[in-house]
C-alpha cells in the first residue's frame, strides 16, 4: 500500500515526550490529515469521548494514568478502534495485556519504522475491511495475526519462525487442505522442504497445542481442524 492522505480516519496519538510525540505527528500527516495529540492518558480520554478517533497510537509509560489503563477504558465502549502501543519496556505481562486488548502492534522502543509503517497500514486495512486481528482458533485458543502471538487459556505459546508462517498460511485459507508446494514456497521460501521436515514442525505443535489442532490429507497437504 502506498503512502495516501486518509481524510475520513481520525488518528490520537498520546505521548507523553514533546519531540517523541511532534516526531509521531509529523510522521503521520503522511498519511492522515485528522490527527490528535495528547500529552497523558487523561487528557487522552477526554479528546477520545469527543472525536471519537478510528485509530489510537499510545504510549504504557506515562503520569497519573498509564497507557494500558487508558486503552483498557476505551476497550470496555469500543471494540473496533485500532489500537498501537509503543512502549520502552519488553515485558511478558505488558504483552499478555496487550494481547488481552487487542493491539494492532506492541512496538518497543526504539521504534522500527519498518514496524511502525506496517503497523499503521495493518490498521487503515482493517478499518477498511472492518476485520479483527484477533482469531478465535479453539476453545481458549486464540491467534493474534498482526502480533504473531499464538494463546491457549491465557498462557503464551512459544513457537518457532517456521511453526508462525505455517499457522499464519492455514488461517489464511481456512477451509481447505493446503498443498506441500504452498507450504514450502511459504514457509521454507527459497529453502528445500523435507517431508520428514514438516512432519516434525507439524508433530511439534500438535504437542504445542492440541492432537486435533491439524488436519493432513495424504498426498494433498494439511489444514487447520476447525
């Protein structure tokens, strides 16, 4: 997606550092012509009751009130709005939290603008196509496709880059068995695919997560069991 000005998206963006917050604005008027700013989360919840944004950017660490408070307060009257954290701590609880929220993107500190950039598009898609990044797998597993975060009951899911891609490839064509081919094009790009290869990835996180978590076909490919 190229770089356009969006004039019916309302973006707030809540930091508590001037120049960190003046650098955001200035970055975002690349993209939309509707910006707030906020300099704590109080002030942040008055300007969201009264514009009522489609995209919040938000910092965790501020006074009186800190960022995840601020976007938990939001969440309880709005399910839709997209939600960016930036934040200086990497921190497994934060995540969690944030996971818990609904967050487009934790970002940590110092930005990527690679990341941010995505970030942002990811949202403006989303608004777009009125989608949740938030996918509802099995009972108490979930999978949070902008985040790359895999949850059951809570508890985060370590996985491997490849066991990602894979999970990332089924979801996005639920519904149907995909192929050997598409499954080493995606996941394994420009490397060789074994079979013995992708039975291990697909026995490791069927221990991961649950036996019935994957389907295969012989000879046609795998899909998600749900």
């Amino acid at each position: 997606m190229e770089k356009m000005i969006n004039e019916d998206i309302k973006v707030l963006i809540v930091e508590d550092d001037e120049i960190a917050r003046e650098n955001a604005v200035e970055y975002l008027q690349d993209y939309f012509s509707n910006i707030f700013e906020a300099s704590n989360a109080l002030d942040a919840l008055k300007i969201y009751e009264t514009k009522k944004p489609d995209i919040i950017i938000s910092d965790i660490q501020m006074p009186r009130l800190n960022g995840l408070e601020f976007i938990q307060r939001v969440r309880q009257k709005d399910k839709k709005v997209q939600i960016i954290v930036l934040t200086a701590f990497c921190d497994k609880e934060y995540l969690l939290k944030a996971i818990e929220l609904q967050l487009v993107k934790y970002l940590i500190k110092p930005i990527n603008e690679y990341e941010f950039d995505m970030a942002i598009k990811n949202s403006i898609e989303a608004l777009k196509n009125d989608e949740t990044n938030i996918i509802k797998l099995q009972d108490g597993l979930v999978f949070d496709m902008f985040n790359l975060v895999l949850l059951k009951d809570g508890e985060l899911i370590k996985l491997r880059i490849k066991e990602v891609d894979f999970i990332k490839l089924l979801l996005k064509n639920r519904g149907r068995y995909v192929t050997y081919q598409e499954i080493e094009n995606f996941v394994w790009d420009e490397q060789v695919m074994t079979k013995d290869a992708l039975k291990t990835l697909v026995k490791n996180l069927k221990k991961k997560v649950s036996k019935d978590f994957i389907l295969n076909l012989s000879g046609i490919g795998y899909k998600l069991a749900f």
